[in-house]
C-alpha cells in the first residue's frame, strides 16, 4: 500500500494533520496501489496518480503523501486529523454506524475493486454464494470491508481465517489450508507476482463485493478536493487514468483466467 500523505495548501486553510501548516491525504496500504517506504520498489499506481494530480494542479510543493496500515488511516481520517483519505467511503464496514461519513466529499473513481471467490481448480469454481458449501473454509485479508452477500458466507461456513496480506491469502490456497479465498483485484495480481505464480481460477460472472476506489476528504477541505477531482476527471477524458493504470484497469472485466 502506498504512502499516502500530507496535503498542505495556502489557501488560507486551517492547519491540519501531524505535519505543521501542511494538510494530509492518508493512504491506506493497498499492495502495488499504496506502498508504504521500503517494503516495495516504488509508490504504488494510485499514489502516482494523485501525486500528478497535485503536480499538474501546482499544489505538490504545499503537499506531501503519506501511506500507513488501513485501520490507521481510517481512525485518523475519521478523528479529522488527516484532510482527505484513499482508497474510499467504500472500504469502511457496513456495519460501522459510529463513523461521522454522511458528508465527505467523494472523488470520481480511479479504479474499480472487486472481491473474487477464488479456487484452486476449474472443477471447484464459485459462480455464486451457494456453490461454497457449509463445511467450506476460507481466508480473507484483515479489514476487508464485507458485503451482506459475503457476511451471509461467512456467518455459515466452518471457519474463516484473516490474513496479514494477499500473499498470505494466496499461499493458504495454494497450501491447502483452506478451501477459497476472499481476494480483491487488482490487489492480488501483485501476490501472484511475488509468488512467480499464474492466476487462480474464479468466476468471471460472479463478484459479492464491487466497489469503487476513490478519494474522499472532509467537507471542511472543499478547495482541495476541487482541485484534484478537477485534475482526476481530466485523467479520465483524456485516457491518462487508464494510461496509467495499465494491467490494473479494473473498469473493463478481466476475461482471463475468469471462467464465464
């Protein structure tokens, strides 16, 4: 996951965040999107993405990105002490009602993020909840928000284990400890890379969790968000985003190794 950052602007706004006069934009770390320092080579794509937009909109000498663990970006985003915060409203639990979210500005998307069923072979593939049988267990990564179709999954199921990263997730599979995986892409495709391994099948049909990878920012912060919203839909006309996103372009539905 990248490091997302502080964001600082003149425009006369507030002081915000753990970086003096700068205002902060926390990243949650999201394996080859958000990259925390050190742990992988380069940001991450979704950190390129919106450092061009500061770059282009003239605020990259007033803001700095930083990146952290996503339960720690989320608590500081929602304590305000960070401005805005990526990879969304989205990746909050559903079931979270103690958040004050109702009116964070909401960016248009960078990306799109699915959650796959994932097995170790075509003859088990998952088209739809019920395929997963009751004695079935599985593994996710930690935090992974859960849709109503995956909690009902969960709730009957022998067991679930919770995993540190999707490497971790692929490796269970792979070492026969559990019987599918909850795995998002595009995140997993780095997994599979670090492994030296092909994709696993999964349905191509059949996703319980899609969502969209934005940037949200607290309504306090409206000039800021202007300016890199501005920036990321002229990205999106201008074919930059997808550009950019190369291989990890979720907005078209990967045909292969899906199983239609």
């Amino acid at each position: 996951m990248i490091m997302f950052a502080v964001f600082a602007l003149s425009f006369g706004w507030s002081v915000a965040g753990e970086t003096g006069t700068k205002k902060v934009i926390v990243g949650a770390q999201l394996t080859g999107l958000f990259h925390i320092p050190g742990e992988h080579e380069g940001p991450g794509v979704y950190h390129e993405i919106l450092q061009r937009a500061l770059v282009e909109s003239g605020l990259d000498d007033q803001v700095e990105l930083i990146v952290m663990p996503m339960s720690r970006a989320k608590r500081g985003f929602v304590n305000k002490q960070y401005a805005c915060y990526a990879p969304g409203i989205t990746s909050f639990d559903l079931e979270d009602t103690s958040l004050d979210l109702q009116d964070v500005l909401i960016s248009v998307p960078l990306n799109k993020a699915m959650v796959r069923v994932i097995s170790r072979d075509e003859q088990h593939i998952v088209r739809q909840a019920t395929d997963i049988p009751d004695h079935a267990v599985l593994s996710i990564v930690r935090g992974t928000p859960l849709s109503s179709d995956m909690l009902g999954i969960v709730e009957r199921v022998m067991h679930i284990f919770e995993v540190s990263s999707e490497t971790e997730n692929v490796q269970m599979l792979i070492d026969h400890k559990v019987d599918y995986i909850f795995s998002f892409y595009p995140d997993v495709l780095f997994a599979y890379e670090e492994l030296g391994m092909a994709e696993l099948p999964y349905a191509n049909a059949y996703s319980p969790l899609t969502m969209h990878d934005t940037l949200i920012c607290h309504p306090g912060h409206k000039p800021l968000f202007k300016a890199i919203n501005q920036k990321l839909e002229e990205f999106a006309r201008s074919g930059v985003l997808n550009e950019m996103l190369g291989d990890l372009n979720m907005f078209t539905e990967p045909q292969e190794p899906g199983i239609q």
